[in-house]
C-alpha cells in the first residue's frame, strides 16, 4: 500500500521523475500497514531495490579536495625552496 506524504509529492514535483515516485510511495521503512506487513515486506515483495544511503559524489568530491591539496602543497613547498635559494638582499 503506498504511503502519500508532503514529502513525497515534493520530491515528485521537483524531479518530474515517475520512478522516484514509485520507490517514494513505497518507503523502506518498517513501518506497519493496514494489511499487516511493513512497508519494507511490501517493498521487497514487489521486487524494489533496497534503499541506497550511500552518497556516490561524496568520494569523487574527497579525491578532488585530496588532488587540489596536494597540488597547493607542492606549488608551496615549491616556492619556498626558491625564495630559500635565491634570498633576497635587503
């Protein structure tokens, strides 16, 4: 049995997405339905995907923050290794 919330119908209207809708109305969650199963049953029942709570950009935006470091730390290492070789006279 779907379960309709504010949330939901949100979601709907920001993504246009039928298939968000559908895994939307039937939440994994265990939450009791009328006819006695939880949400989760239903959902497995009707062959869904279990819920993906990974976040798949988290890793590509953390080896993108390592590169950009160790490319700033090496352009500073970089620098003062000239300025410590050619010092200037004052």
């Amino acid at each position: 049995m779907p379960l309709l919330s504010k949330q939901v119908i949100s979601n709907y209207l920001r993504s246009d997405c039928q298939r968000r809708l559908r895994l939307d109305l039937h939440p994994d969650i265990t939450h009791l339905l009328p006819d006695g199963q939880t949400a989760q049953q239903e959902r497995q029942q009707t062959g869904m995907p279990p819920r993906n709570v990974s976040r798949p950009g988290l890793a590509a935006l953390a080896a993108a923050d390592f590169l950009h470091s160790s490319e700033t730390l090496s352009e500073l290492q970089r620098a003062h290794t000239v300025s410590l070789e050619f010092p200037l006279l004052g």
